[in-house]
C-alpha cells in the first residue's frame, strides 16, 4: 500500500511515541540508534509497524 506524506508522518510519529513509552522494538536495530524517530523510520522502512490506514472513499 502506498501511503501519502500525512498518513507516513502519522504512522512514524504514532509508532515512535509507543517506542518512547516502552513499547518492544519489532526488528534487530543498528547498534546505536537510540532515537525513538529513526527507530520507528526503520520499523517504517522494513515494513514491520503493524498500524494500518483505512481510507474512506
């Protein structure tokens, strides 16, 4: 599924406040990535966050 800029921004942001609360990181991350955001871009990137949209038409 293609997401819009918006619907991207929601997803990592979503995500990244469930990582700072404590939530378990779903991937093996690189060694030294601490930051919540490029942690949830990862998650992002690797197709892994299970948020979906859905859309009305």
């Amino acid at each position: 599924m293609r997401y819009t800029r918006f619907e991207k921004a929601r997803i990592i942001g979503a995500r990244a406040l469930q990582i700072s609360m404590g939530a378990p990181i779903l991937i093996s991350i690189p060694e030294g990535m601490l930051d919540p955001v490029e942690i949830a871009m990862f998650e992002f990137r690797e197709d892994v966050i299970p948020i979906t949209v859905i859309r009305e038409n």
